[in-house]
C-alpha cells in the first residue's frame, strides 16, 4: 500500500463558498491518531511485503486495521452536511430549499441529544470506548466542534444572504423591529399585552430565586437590568423563558402592510416589550440563548419490571438532561455568555454564537403561514391501480403477491387491507408491529375498530422508538381501552419490524395475509419516505410471520423460519454467508445494497473480502456509512452513493447476482450493530417479477446522476452531475412519472 493510500486513511471536509459558483463537495478531514498511524503502517509494510508474488486478492491484509474504517459520528455529521446543501440547489423550489436548512437544524438537534451527548457522558465517567477507526472520544468531539461551528455559520449565512433575500423577491417579508410602522407597532403592543404578557414568567435572579431549570430546546433570554424593584432587590440579571404554547412566527394582519406575506418573531417581540416585564426597570440588554440537553432515555433493564411505567418515569427527565450545547445570540456580552456555561456546565467548545432565530426549526410553520404553493414541490398523486378499488383485497392477495413502493404508489392498500379486515366476518384475528405511527392514524383506527367487534387484535408497540415514546404510550392505552392486547416485546431488543398478520376462516380452512415492509405503519410518512410494502397469502411466510409473533409475545426457544430472516438470531448471519456466497463467484459476483447506514464491522470487512475477490459491489447508503471505497487491494470493487432528494430514501434492499440466479431482499433492517444484532428485523424474500422490478429500482438509483452523492476512499463525497452529452436522470423524478399523477 503506497502513501496515497495512508493519506486516503484520514477523514477530510472542504466547505463550498456561500453564495459562489460552488464545486459540491463535502469532506472530512481528522488527523489520525497514533494508533491510526500505528495500524496504517502496518497495513502499508503487510501489503507491500508480498505484493510482488501473490495477487491482490489473496493478501492476507489486516481488514480490521483502524484506517479502514471512517467514523461514524463524523460520517453522520457528513449526511447533515449533505442535507443543507440542498438549501443552495436552485433546482429545488424555494420553500423546499429553506425545509432543508431547518431540517439541517432539526438533524443536528438529534446529533447533540444523542451522539454528542453520548460522547460527552463517556468523557465525563472514564468510560471511553472506540470504535473500529480507533478515534478516541475526545479526538471525535474536537472534530465535531469545529465542522458543527463552521456548519452553523454557514447555514446563518445561506439564511440570512440567500434564503431571505430570494422570499423578499417572492414578496414574502420577515419585518425586523427598525422596520415596523407606529401601526404595527400598535397592533403587536396589543398582541403582546393579550397573548403573551398573560403566559410569560419573567424570572429575576437573586438568592431566593435562583436560575431555572430550562426546558431542552426551549428559546429562553437573558436580561441585563439596572435599578431596583418593589422590594428594593438589584439583581442586575433575570431570564425569561419564551411560552412554548405560542408560535415562534406570527403573520402581521395584510391591511397593516404593503402587501405581500409578513411575518414576525416571537422573539423580536419580546425583545421590544421586555422592558414591561420589568416595571421601573431599564433593561440594557435582551438576548435569546437556547439549551439542548441530553434526550436517551437510559434504565438498567434488568431492574425494570413494567417498561411502561419505567418509560413514564423517564421522559419527564429528558427535558431536563445534562446540558450538551448552549446556541446564543452573537452580540451576547462575553460575561453572561461565561455565566450560562457556569449555569450549564459547559465551555466555548459546546457553545454557537449564531446570528438569527436560535430555534429555527419552528420556522417550519412559515408553509402553513404564507400562500407559498408555487415555491413548494408539485403535488403528486401516488399511483393507484384498479385491482385495489374493484376488488375485495383478500381475492387480490390470492391470486397474486403484491409489491408496493410508496410513496410513487399508495400506501392505502395497506390500510385498506386492515380495514377489510376489521369489518370482515370472516376474519378471526389481527396481529400487528407499530413503531412510529401515531395515536389517531387510519391504521389504529381500523386496529381499535377490530377490537371492538371482537376479533382477536394483538399488538405488539416498540415504545422506545426514539422521541414516538410518549405518543406511543398513548396509543398503547388507546387500543387497550378497544380491548386489544397490546405487548411490548422485549426488553434489551427493540421490535423494529415491520408487521403485520390476518387470520382468516374460507371454506373450512385458516388462511394467513401477510404484510411485510422497509418503513412504519405511518399514512403521512408513506407521503415523504420511500419503502417498499409486500403482501401475501404464501403459506410459509404467513407461517413464519406466525413464528415471530410468538417469539414477541410469548417465550420459548428459537422458531426455525422457512422463508424469512430475523434479526438478531439469522438475518446478520444469512448477510455473510450471501456475501461470502458472492466472493466464490470473483468477477462474476455482483452485490446491491440499498440502507440508510452502513457500520457494523463484520459486514464492512466481509464486503473487504469479497471485493478483494474481484466482487462488483454497489452500495447506496443514504447516510453513515464507515466503509471506505476505492482502495486498491482492498475495496477497488467498491462504489457507495448517497442519493439526497425531494423524499427521504428509506428502503432496504439487498441484493446478491449469484451468477445469474439472483436473491433479492427487502427488510427493515439496516446493516448496523444495532439492526443486527439488538433489534427484531425482519428480512423477505422476493422472486420472480417482483424481484425483477426491485433490481429496476435500483438502476435507477445506480443511474441517478442528479441527486447522488460519490463517496471517495478519503472520505470526502462529491455531487454526481451528467457528463456533456449525458441524460440527467433522477430516480426519484423517474419512478414519479411512471406512477404517480
């Protein structure tokens, strides 16, 4: 291995100019670490020591070398970063531009209440681990501070020079405070002593009121204040916390404008009035602040013995985690900006200074504000096909499997399936998965209208589905008051399969209708992910879809399945065996692999192997990913894209050439620790034409040369754009115009 391939060991970002012609790139760049170097070299003198008499493929290379492998915190933070470039890509309506900034901001919020908060509590106890790049925790928290600080100001810059400017040509107006009329000004004084005078809580500090508890991710302000109040205290300091029942965004009433949209900040209206807060006070400065804290909920599970009581417990606390970033005001003073990190317990490496809204993600109400239709993306209607509205979805099923790809086709033949279902007599029993789908949704509905007429309704709710805990509590109640069973699967293993079973009585026989799928039972995601939805009458599934409800909601040894994979007893297993399958093949294998991430490390280096072997490997990793392509002897066989488009990319496919007898899989798993080997996944098998038309799909990403984004072996990714005399084709934009309307 030559120096170039050390040098391709190392993580790298290049920050496009705002506002240029920009080449879009976005790479990572961390120092390695000594034992990076360590292991590199290694790697290097193992390579070059016998590269002269045996072939590539047979090197006996180290394949869990640390320079193998990019970090999968900084490759996370690399998909953010790929999601707020969309907000410059003027091929995307204007609205939707801005979306992807703030969905920027709502992705980084997850980051720190999770991954940073994560490394931060490994740092704080002594309980360092590292992962298979060998980066230490603390390496990792410097890089994500200065990418995250660069990124922030970035996306402040695109705001405030390129987002605002373009919505003021579209004659839609954000009104700063210089600038309202003494009418406005009137009407919001009003609007102020009527909505939020009644509901905010000015706080003064002082020994008997001491700084609050903040709410994580509340818009809170710290107030300078000279002279004394009713009761002679001089404090000189106080915080008002932002009431979270009222918008963050109000519209200016149009007979108060010049026309056009008009819209101001909560904010800035507490800015101009805070002064009333404080009567006979001065107020020498406001400035709004916001803390994110520590959100992963945490129990030891071996003390639980009611998860939903346990989970009540704990969401209280989430609001109030450790504080893991402070994002301010940038003209803040530097001595109240100190005394929050004392308040908080943090330091300028956890801090953004920020120049606009500190919660910017409820800026996501503006489409609900404005009459933006044309600065938005053109409806579409999900393709439909008659057999669904003419035919009793039981005799469809049974004549033929059915394949459904959403959101280009309607997720309501899934519905529909469970509403026939609730209202067929014939049908004895109902058993179904639900991890992020809602309390009042079409699914629950057709669930608790089952219960009540008295077919057997089981249901099993993942209640840890990350940030859906609380609203699946509720609907655990909901469908418990109908009189279903509702179970939680197992403790130490999320249920993140996605389910769903109809027992049913024709001619003298019990019939089993499967529905297996890559997304949740969720009608208004079904509108903005792309998943696949598989329904069937085959016996060996609907038997093995049987085996695994009794797995979830009984006890007992491991079921033999026919047909299916589950995880965490075969699916990770079955993977390497297809891969390792594919490596006896050489040149004549051929891998597809269509996920959301990429990083647990025995897939990563069986993928090595196979590669080595002479392997065609396409990858399609919509977000983390630690393998790294393109490095020779090792994963020259090996292409990964990222496609970022106008829906989130959602489904997992695997797919496996075996020399011109393909198997084809679709799951709900990624390939992740966590997917493999500490959720229930499940993984089916398609045949035939349906497998013929997901291996169509995905050409159509392999093709896509607009929205797909080319991992390069330094970990950098550059946007993939049509050659001179090249078609410009969208996968996406493709399977919208062959079904949709």
């Amino acid at each position: 291995m030559t120096e170039q391939i050390k040098e391709q060991a190392t993580e790298q970002v290049v920050e496009p100019v705002v506002g240029a012609e920009v080449e879009q790139v976005v790479e990572l760049t961390v120092e390695p670490t000594a034992e990076q170097n360590e292991a590199s070299i290694a790697l290097v003198e193992s390579r070059e020591a016998i590269a002269v008499t045996e072939p590539v493929q047979e090197l006996p290379l180290d394949l869990k070398a640390p320079a193998l492998y990019i970090n999968r915190e900084l490759s996370h933070l690399q998909f953010n970063i790929r999601v707020l470039e969309q907000a410059l890509d003027e091929t995307h309506p204007l609205m939707e531009r801005l979306m992807f900034l703030l969905i920027f901001s709502s992705n980084l919020d997850e980051f720190f209440e999770i991954r940073v908060a994560e490394l931060m509590g490994q740092l704080k106890y002594s309980r360092e681990s590292v992962g298979p790049d060998a980066l230490h925790p603390q390496a990792v928290m410097n890089r994500i501070g200065e990418i995250c600080s660069a990124q922030v100001e970035r996306q402040y810059k695109i705001l405030n020079e390129t987002i605002f400017p373009e919505l003021e040509k579209e004659n839609i107006h954000f009104q700063r405070r210089r600038d309202w009329s003494d009418e406005q000004i009137e009407w919001i004084r009003v609007f102020f002593e009527e909505k939020v005078l009644p509901v905010v809580s000015p706080i003064g500090l002082d020994p008997s009121h001491p700084f609050p508890r903040l709410i994580n991710k509340s818009l809170n302000f710290i107030v300078e204040l000279d002279g004394k109040d009713a009761f002679g205290r001089e404090s000189g300091m106080a915080i008002i916390p932002a009431p979270r029942s009222l918008p963050r965004l109000i519209r200016l009433p149009d007979n108060l404008c010049d026309g056009g949209d008009n819209l101001i900040f909560l904010s800035s209206i507490i800015h101009e009035f805070a002064e009333e807060l404080f009567p006979g006070m001065k107020v020498e400065g406001c400035y709004q602040f916001r803390i994110t804290r520590n959100a992963d909920l945490t129990f030891d599970s071996e003390e639980v013995e009611d998860l939903a009581r346990t989970l009540r417990g704990e969401l209280h606390s989430r609001k109030y985690g450790d504080a893991v970033r402070l994002e301010i005001d940038k003209r803040t003073p530097e001595d109240l900006i100190r005394f929050l990190w004392r308040e908080f317990s943090l330091d300028e490496a956890h801090t953004y200074r920020v120049d606009g809204p500190v919660n910017l993600t409820r800026m996501m109400a503006l489409r609900d504000l404005v009459d933006g239709k044309k600065l938005c993306w053109k409806p579409f209607t999900p393709g439909m096909s008659g057999k669904y509205k003419q035919k009793n979805i039981f005799d469809v099923l049974r004549q033929k499997d059915q394949l459904l790809h959403h959101p280009f086709q309607s997720f309501s033949p899934v519905v529909d399936l469970l509403r026939q279902a609730a209202k067929d007599p014939k049908v004895l029993a109902i058993k179904q998965t639900l991890y992020r789908t809602g309390v009042n949704s079409d699914i629950v509905d057709a669930l608790v209208d089952a219960a009540r007429s008295g077919k057997e309704v089981t249901v099993v709710i993942e209640l840890r589905a990350r940030f859906d805990e609380e609203s699946n509590l509720q609907l655990a109640g909901r469908l418990q008051e109908a009189g279903a069973l509702v179970v939680y699967g197992v403790v130490d293993f999320k249920t993140h399969a996605k389910m769903m079973l109809v027992v049913r009585r024709e001619e003298g026989k019990l019939v089993r209708y499967a529905h297996l799928g890559t997304g949740n039972y969720h009608s208004g995601t079904a509108r903005l992910y792309t998943d696949y939805s598989y329904m069937t009458s085959d016996v060996d599934v609907g038997e093995d879809v049987h085996k695994i409800f009794q797995q979830l909601t009984g006890m007992g040894k491991i079921l033999r399945l026919k047909k299916l994979h589950n995880a965490p007893f075969t699916l990770h297993s079955r993977m390497i065996e297809m891969i390792e399958r594919e490596g006896k093949h050489g040149k004549q294998g051929h891998i597809i692999v269509k996920i959301n991430g990429l990083t647990e490390p025995q897939l990563i280096r069986a993928l090595y192997l196979a590669s080595q072997k002479g392997v065609k490997i396409e990858l399609i990793v919509r977000g983390m990913c630690r393998l790294r392509p393109g490095i020779d002897g090792i994963s020259e066989n090996i292409s990964v894209r990222s496609i970022i488009g106008r829906f989130l990319e959602h489904t997992r496919v695997y797919y496996f050439g075996n020399k011109g007898k393909p198997d084809v899989l679709c799951a709900s798993a990624d390939w992740m620790e966590r997917n493999m080997l500490n959720r229930v996944e499940t993984g089916f098998p398609l045949t035939g034409k349906l497998a013929d038309r997901v291996k169509r799909d995905l050409d159509f990403y392999l093709a896509d040369n607009s929205r797909s984004w080319e991992l390069h072996s330094d970990g950098s990714y550059t946007l993939n754009k049509p050659g001179e005399d090249e078609e410009l084709i969208s996968a996406q934009e493709t399977l919208l115009k062959e079904f949709a309307s």
